[in-house]
C-alpha cells in the first residue's frame, strides 16, 4: 500500500529546506580595494668610479726611492712611524690603533670615498681600498688587520715596499725598522 501524505505536509518539508539552505549562505564580503600602485623607481646618480690604480712598473724594485727617512715615535698614544724629510708633513706615517687592532697607514694624496691603492712587496702585490672615515683632506687613509699578511710582507720586504694610490704617483719606501716596530706594537 502506497502511503498518502496530504500535499500540505510536503509543502512544510520543502519550505523547512529552503530556511535552512537560506541560513548557511557565505556572509557578505567587502569590495576589494585595488592595490594601491608600485611606487615609480627613482633614478639615482651613480658616482663615477675612481680611476684605476696604475700598474707599477714591472722593475719597481730598481726605482730610486722617495727621498726621505722613518721616525718612530707615540703620537697621539699610538705607536706611529712617519716618512719623510725634515721640516715638512710626513709623506706617509704607519699607526697603530691597538684598541681596534689595526693599523693605519696614511698618506699624502687625493680622492674621494673608497680609493683603491695597492702595497707591493717583494713577494706580491696586494690591493687595498682607502677607508673614508679614517681618511681627511689631502690624507687617504687605509686600515689593516695587525695580523694581515700582508704587515709580514712590508717588514720582511728585500729593502723596500712600493705604495701606489690611485692618482697619485707611486711611493718607493725602504722597509727599515721603524714600520717593524709599529707592526709588533700592535699585535
């Protein structure tokens, strides 16, 4: 037998579906805002790259050396060796800034920023870059690790080392005690 279920019933059914079917809807969500745009990229202004170091000459150690003589002393507390001749500005002091454990070794010449220089020693040659901060008009400035190599290199050097700074002319320094001794007071 086949159940007859008056039509109102079914119609109740249907409408209880559809209330519920009504009440789990997503809720309504905010416009999305469009992203605001990527910002314009800004040109900035390169500075021009400092001139390259000149290539010492292949015979650098025969050069005659830059007139002058070392002098040890404490300057400013520190252990400095300076070179050059009496009665007018060091051409180039070695200092040692134990506190940091560095030494600087400072010379007269011109540039700006990070001006590349090298050191060249009898067994190489190793490039350096002039520290801004340290460096003051008419003085660039580069600071070494006490225990760089490259300190070894200067005091153990067959006489002399060459100090060659980008646009300026190359300095030919004997390698005397004095920068020794400014070299172990800082290690």
């Amino acid at each position: 037998m086949k159940a007859n279920i008056p039509p109102v019933r079914h119609l109740a059914a249907v409408a209880a579906l559809a209330a519920l079917a009504g009440s789990c809807a997503a809720p309504r969500q905010a416009p999305v805002q469009p992203a605001p745009p990527a910002p314009r990229p800004v040109a900035v202004a390169t500075p021009a790259p400092p001139p390259p170091l000149p290539r010492p000459p292949a015979n650098w150690i025969d050069q005659p050396a830059t007139p002058g003589d070392w002098t040890w002393g404490i300057v400013a507390g520190r252990s400095t060796a300076s070179y050059g001749q009496p009665g007018k500005a060091p051409l180039v002091t070695l200092a040692c800034d134990k506190g940091d454990g560095e030494v600087w070794i400072s010379r007269i010449g011109t540039g700006s920023g990070h001006v590349p220089a090298a050191l060249s020693t009898t067994t190489g040659t190793r490039p350096l870059v002039s520290d801004p901060e340290l460096s003051s008009p008419g003085r660039i400035t580069i600071a070494i690790r006490a225990k760089d190599p490259i300190l070894d290199a200067i005091a153990f050097s067959r006489g002399r080392f060459a100090f060659d700074l980008a646009g300026n002319a190359p300095l030919y320094l004997p390698s005397w005690p004095e920068v020794s001794r400014v070299i172990e007071d800082c290690r």
